[in-house]
C-alpha cells in the first residue's frame, strides 16, 4: 500500500498528499504551523493518510474536512481532534443521505485498489467535532492564519479555506478541472453561483482544488462564476437542466 499517496510540495510549510489510483484524484493538503499543523480533507480512507502525515509533521495535527463526503473524510478517525461546519453535524451523526452500499460502489468505482483492501470493512466516519465552524472564523495554526470561507453549493456545509498571507485558496469540491457535481438533492445550484461570487472576488495567487488537475489558476475562478451568471440569466441554473461544458470544466446539474 506505501504507493497509494503521492506527496507533492508546494513549499517548506504545505504539502499536498494526492490518491491518483481512485478516478477522483483526491487531494488533501497539509498545512504546517510554528504551533500545530492542519489537514484540509482526510481522503478516501482507503489506506491510512496518517502514516503519511506522521512524516511531514512534527506538531499535533487537526483535520478539517472542505464537507461531509466520503471521499473527504475517510482518514478522520486517525485523527480525534477535527473541525466541522455546522451546516453537516447531521451527516456525522447518522443522516448522511446515502446508504453505505451507495458510498461502497462509489468507493470501488474505477480504482485500482490495493492489495488487502476490503470494501466490507469499509465505513462512513461518524462523530463529534472538536470545534463547530461558521462562515469568517480563523484557525490560527501559530504563524499562520487559515479564514473558514462558507461556500455551500455542492453540499449545504461546504467550506474553502483562504490563506490571505500566501494568496492560497483550498476550494474543496466547489471548484477544480472536470464535471463538478450540482445535480444531487443536497446541492443548491443557486448557492453555488452565490459561493462562486464570494471567492472570485478574493485576490487568489494559487488555487487548490479536492480533485483532479492541480495545474489550475486563479482566472478559472472568475471564468466559473461568469458560466454560472450566463446560466441563471438563461433560465437555466436549477436541477434537472443538464451538464454545461465549459472546456478544462462542466458542471452537471
């Protein structure tokens, strides 16, 4: 299993740790402070981001999950101490709307699994946060600073995080290269034009994204909020209207 994550630098304090074998390409980031450190997503959990994380740090770690989907939230149970927004304490307590056969399929789908892996082991991590958070609030790392961004859309408790100092913006699954996901019932295709309004306006040097092509820029954020402008003034940004390619990204709703 020691060749599922891939470790790429982005410099001497922030490490991205990628799943490349499962066809979401997740990414989680490991943000290091003088103080503590911070994970943004955990992974699919698939194999344990802890071991990995043990080596790019040496102060306690909290995770924080961009939103309660199992793709960002499998590796939570290696570490107790974990932020939440309030939108999705729900979805760890029991009212998650899939069921664990749906999350299984998805788990599999298209992966090239690793030796051991046994999917009816698998499950959806479940407990209590150690901080709640809401739309403004900082997480002080010691000499860094991470701004909680509330940017519902794909899921009503999504969050970016924005590093004013760095110009870094951790966009989780509202943004990133590919087909983004507004189709489920728990997605909000009005909130996410207003989610794409709010980060556009930031003064972003560097784009993060949860999933697929890290080679992404700023540009794409104001380019993704036009497309969704263009869509409601057609009439067009709700469920049920269909998917929109836009090139390097579509949107499906």
């Amino acid at each position: 299993m020691n060749d599922w994550f891939t470790i790429d630098v982005i410099d001497t304090d922030t490490t991205i740790i990628s799943e490349y074998r499962h066809w979401e390409e997740s990414h989680s980031y490991l943000l290091n402070g003088s103080e503590r450190s911070l994970l943004i997503d955990t992974g699919l959990g698939i194999c344990n981001i802890y071991d990995e994380v043990k080596k790019l740090k040496d102060k306690p770690v909290t995770a924080v999950a961009t939103h309660i989907h199992w793709d960002h939230i499998g590796g939570h149970k290696q570490f107790p101490d974990f932020y939440a927004h309030a939108e999705e304490l729900n979805w760890l307590n029991g009212a998650f709307p899939l069921t664990m056969e749906q999350i299984k399929e998805m788990v599999v789908d298209r992966c090239d699994l690793p030796d051991g892996f046994d999917i009816n082991k698998y499950e959806f991590f479940q407990g209590e946060p150690t901080r709640i958070l809401q739309d403004g609030d900082e997480i002080n790392l010691g000499n860094r600073s991470i701004r909680v961004l509330h940017t519902p859309g794909h899921s009503p408790g999504h969050m970016c995080f924005w590093e004013q100092e760095r110009g870094y913006l951790f966009t989780g699954d509202l943004v990133y290269k590919d087909t983004l996901f507004a189709y489920y019932p728990s997605t909000d295709p009005t909130a996410y034009l207003a989610s794409l309004e709010k980060i556009a306006a930031l003064p972003v040097k560097r784009v993060f994204p949860a999933h697929h092509s890290l080679d992404i820029y700023p540009e794409i954020l104001t380019r993704m909020r036009d497309a969704f402008r263009q869509l409601k003034a057609e009439g067009k940004l709700h469920h049920g209207s269909g998917t929109f390619d836009y090139g390097d990204w579509a949107v499906w709703l």
